[in-house]
C-alpha cells in the first residue's frame, strides 16, 4: 500500500458524473416528457416504484458493509463517539434549519414564492438531519483517520437513524411550519433505512458463514460499491427529469440552494473540529468525527422528501444539490485536515479497511 490514499477514478470525478445526470435528466424531461409521466405513474400507495427500487440498490449496499457487533467497542472510545453523536443530533439538525429558514424566507424572499422556499426548507431539513453513514468512510480513508472508530460511527448512525430522523424531521418541519404525518416519516424510514437495514445484515451474516469473511471484503463488497453509484446517478436522472421545467425557467435556484448547504459543511465541520481540539482527541480520531458532522446521508433525505412531497417536488431538488456539492466541498476539506494535522496530538497506528 502506498503512503497516499486516493480516489479511485469513479469516485474522484463523482461530481462531474453528477452534473452529467442532470444535463441528462434536464433533457430528458425537456425532449421526451411523456417518459417522465410514464415513470411518474408507476406508483404504489404514493411510493414511486422505479425511485424505490434505485434508493433500494443505494442504501443496501452501505448497510450489507456494516458490522454492527463493532458498536460494543464505542464504550472503549467514548470521547470521540459523544462528540460525533451531539454534533450529529444536538447541533447540526437545528443549524440547517435555522439556515434554511434564514436564505429562503428573508434572503432569497424577492425570488421565490411561498411555496417554492417551503419545499426548498423541507429538503434542506430532512439532508441536514441525515448524518452520513456511506461516504465518510472515503473521507476518513483520504484523510488518514481512524477506521475503526468511523466504522463504529457509521454503525452507530444507521441504528439511531431508525429513531431519532423521523422524530427530529418532524419536529423541525412543524417549527418550520411545514407539519407532515408522522406515520408518512416513519413508513419512510422503515421503507428505506430499516428494509435495506435488515436485509443487509441477514444477507451479510449469511454470506460470510458461507463463503467466509475474505471473499466478502475482497470480492463481495467492492463490488456493491459501483452498484450504489450507479443507482444513484440513475435516481438523479430521474428526480431531474421532473425538475428540468423549473430549472431551465430558473437557474439560479441551484446558487440559492447551494449557498445555505455549503455554509452548514463549513460551520458543523469546524465547531466539530473545533471541539475535538478541545476536548484533547488525537487527529486521527478528530478528522472523521468532524467529517460525519460535515457531510449527508443523501440517499435517504431524497428518499424521504420523494415520498413526502413528491419526486417532482421542490424538497426533492434541495436534497439533490446537496449531492452536487458534497464532493468537492469534503475533498478541500480532506485537505485541509491533511494540512492542519499537526495542530493534534498523534495517536499513532490509525486503523484501515481490510
């Protein structure tokens, strides 16, 4: 293995793969609108099919990787671990919205109507209250972190989302005065984090007392992670085609989205870092809890706005931005705790996937 982690190429210009989809869906839309209704009507009991099963094949392949028995040792480490869970569920939630609120009811108030900034608020809440469980393990890998205790966080994130989303979404969307039924948020998660949850440990503790834990992690496993890529590029495709109308009429959405989720990347990711100097923790064990705050559970904020408030919905567009700007965003970010590194006690050998 070499000194230096880096992307591989998929990942590297995930971004640029983002964009494409877009164009993509944008014409696809635009040029041939009956396969955007056509696609629209495969519904059942308003769970859109063809977006249910690419979210499925999104999120399965996060969960099928995930070793829940590792969250018994967070006991050992509980600094680290009650710094990612209060920035995750104390501060970051209430950030968002107050953010949301703030750029869409005040600043942007002269560009959009009513309805336009309450789907774009509903969006930004349910992605700022999705803590990351996929793409913080490349974060931490890229950032020399601690593995182990990104792994343990990844666990311990999926299980409390099973709880504590519905509850905090419903919540901030009430405040926010965007009340939703409550059995609409908890059906979606059970649909999208509990059902891939589920079956992704039974197929994993299957798999590795059949064919045994190397050919999971050497062969399974890297296998699953282009089938998550690729779902969710077709999932954008998709959300795109029933949004291309709005954006081409307004392109600028895209900046006034952007703005309010990049300042809540920047602001969870230094009070986090910020803490983690505090409160003494090495750098390998301060990159990913500041990382986790950082970044989104994407996958499941489009899930969930796409069955509360419709695939073609404004609060479905918000969520996706949230992946367009993610990448570059967390790799300067990366470098920037590559850079800073020093500013933390080392705590030595760092743990690895595999």
């Amino acid at each position: 293995m070499t000194n230096e982690h880096k992307l591989q190429f998929f990942e590297k210009y995930l971004t640029v793969w983002v964009g494409l989809c877009i164009l993509i869906g944008i014409a696809m839309g635009h040029f041939f609108p009956a396969i955007g209704r056509w696609l629209g009507e495969m519904e059942y009991y308003n769970v859109s099919l063809p977006i249910a099963v690419a979210l499925f094949f999104m999120i399965y392949p996060i969960m099928v990787n995930i070793d829940f028995r590792s969250v018994v040792k967070a006991g050992k480490t509980p600094k680290p671990v009650a710094l990612t869970l209060i920035v995750n569920w104390g501060i970051k939630p209430f950030t968002m919205a107050l953010l949301a609120i703030f750029f869409m009811r005040y600043v942007w108030v002269p560009y959009l109507t009513p309805d336009m900034a309450d789907q774009y608020i509903a969006g930004m809440i349910l992605l700022g209250v999705a803590p990351c469980t996929a793409m913080v393990l490349v974060w931490s890998y890229l950032s020399k972190g601690n593995m182990g205790h990104t792994l343990v966080m990844v666990a311990i994130n999926s299980l409390t989302m099973l709880i504590l989303y519905g509850l905090l979404a419903g919540f901030l969307l009430g405040i926010a005065d965007m009340p939703v039924a409550w059995q609409t948020i908890f059906f979606s998660i059970g649909i999208y984090i509990g059902l891939p949850l589920l079956v992704g440990y039974i197929s994993r503790d299957r798999l590795i007392r059949k064919k045994g834990m190397r050919w999971f992690e050497t062969q399974f496993a890297p296998s699953l992670k282009y089938i998550s890529m690729t779902a969710l590029l077709l999932t954008l495709i998709l959300l795109f085609s029933f949004q291309g109308k709005v954006i081409l009429e307004q392109p600028a959405i895209i900046g006034m989205i952007a703005l309010p989720l990049y300042i809540q990347v920047m602001l969870i990711f230094f009070i986090t870092y910020g803490l983690a100097k505090f409160i003494g923790l090495p750098y390998e064990d301060a990159a990913p809890s500041a990382q986790i705050g950082a970044s989104n559970h994407f996958e499941v904020a489009i899930a969930v706005a796409a069955m509360l408030y419709g695939i073609d919905s404004g609060a479905a567009l918000a969520t996706v931005v949230g992946v367009l700007i993610e990448v570059p965003v967390m790799l300067s970010l990366v470098y920037f705790c590559k850079r800073t590194r020093h500013w933390f006690p080392q705590s030595g050998e760092t743990g690895l996937i595999g």
